[in-house]
C-alpha cells in the first residue's frame, strides 16, 4: 500500500494492527521432540497450504509458570517473521493445548475488530504491500513493522458481513476450481479482486443497492429498469 490512503465509507476508520492489538508477541524457544509429553510446539514449518496437520506437530519441554503467557487461542493470528514464508499468517480455529515457536509473531486482537475479518485482509495485496514498503524489496514481517501495517476498520456489523461474503465468494471459488486449475493466475486474480473490493466497502455495498432498488431480471436476462447492474470481479 501507498502512503495515499483511500476514501472509505462512512463509519469506517484507518488504523493500524498496533491500534487494535491486544497483544503482538514472538513466540517460545524450546527444543521439540515428538517424545515430549509436553504442549504442541508450533512452527513456521507446521503451516503448510493454510493447514496445520496437527499430529505431525512435535511436542515441547516448557515451565509450567510460561505456558499461559504462550499457550494459542482460537482467534490467534501467527506470522512467519523469517524465511521464503515471512509475512505469511494462518488463523487459530481450533488447536489442542500448544505453544507457538519464536520465529513466529503472535497477534491477539481486541473486541473492535473480527479475528477472521483482520486475517481477511492479512491474506490480501494491501497487506503486503505494507510489509515491502515498510523494509525493502522482500517482505518484512518483525514486529515492529506488523505492528505498523495500515487498515481499513468498518463496525463489527459490516465486518462480520465482509467476512460471509467472502467465505461465501470464496466457497463458490473452490467449486469452481477444479474447472480453474489449468488457469490459476486467474483464480488469483479473482481472490484478489474480492478482498480488493471488501476492503473498499464495494462487495457488500451491493446488497445494500439491491435491497434499496429491487427489482428482477427482465425476459432477456438483464435487469429491468431500475435493477442495478452486478460488477463483474476479477
């Protein structure tokens, strides 16, 4: 992103993760074994295709005293702080009793903003933007710059309608996407398209539309008089 900020949508705010964070932390350095009978121990390697398979995770030896200060979270969001990875995060859904490792960045978010919509916009090309702006040519992803990153806040009610419709755009996505396989530039390019438009208050914008002008499809197949048009993403 540039230092030129958009126009947003009444009610909406910049702000930066630091702003909203409750918590940015790198994570425990610890020797892992699957022998330990100790927490998960996660690491950068563990995240693979936006996945953890968690019965391939090794275990750690960790004090009892440290464990609350590192144990993962439903709503967590880790990053990669180094290698071919860096900047790249992955959402805590779900997770047995684990700590995340000390290459990775932990952000906790507070009650403004949706875990699951924040790591929308981590997953979208203004993010990382941010992240090469903010160092050099390669992504940058300390905690000093993630902290710093820049984003567009709406209220939680619109958040949590970005974040359906996105799943649910997304979702029509995977559907397609055995048909898509042989063009994956162009599935990119519409992933990108649909958080570009999210995060500009356009994807949901069109409901509003909808709902005020009504209408329905003429016999020909295109909007009657006072239907709006759909924009075509992608």
């Amino acid at each position: 992103m540039t230092d030129e900020l958009y126009e947003l949508p009444d009610g909406w705010r910049w702000t930066t993760v630091r702003q909203i964070a409750n918590s940015i932390q790198y994570g425990y350095t610890a020797t892992s074994s699957q022998d330990f009978d100790g927490p998960y121990y996660l690491r950068i390697t563990d995240i693979q295709s936006g996945k953890v398979d968690w019965d391939s995770v090794p275990r750690c030896e960790i004090a009892k005293e440290d464990i609350a200060k590192y144990l993962l979270k439903p709503g967590d969001i880790v990053f990669a702080r180094s290698g071919a990875t860096a900047g790249k995060s992955f959402l805590i859904k779900d997770c047995p009793k684990s700590v995340f490792a000390s290459y990775l960045i932990r952000v906790q978010t507070s009650s403004e903003v949706l875990p699951d919509y924040l790591y929308a916009f981590f997953n979208s090309k203004d993010y990382w933007d941010n992240l090469v702006t903010r160092g050099n040519a390669q992504p940058n992803a300390n905690a000093q710059v993630l902290g710093n990153v820049t984003f567009p806040l709406p209220p939680l009610p619109e958040q949590q309608r970005i974040v359906a419709r996105i799943e649910s755009s997304f979702a029509e996505s995977r559907t397609a996407r055995d048909a898509l396989e042989r063009v994956p530039a162009l599935l990119k390019r519409f992933r990108q398209s649909v958080l570009a438009s999210a995060f500009r208050g356009e994807l949901t914008e069109r409901d509003d539309v909808g709902a005020t002008l009504g209408g329905r499809p003429g016999a020909d197949g295109q909007p009657e008089q006072g239907q709006p048009h759909r924009v075509a993403l992608g």
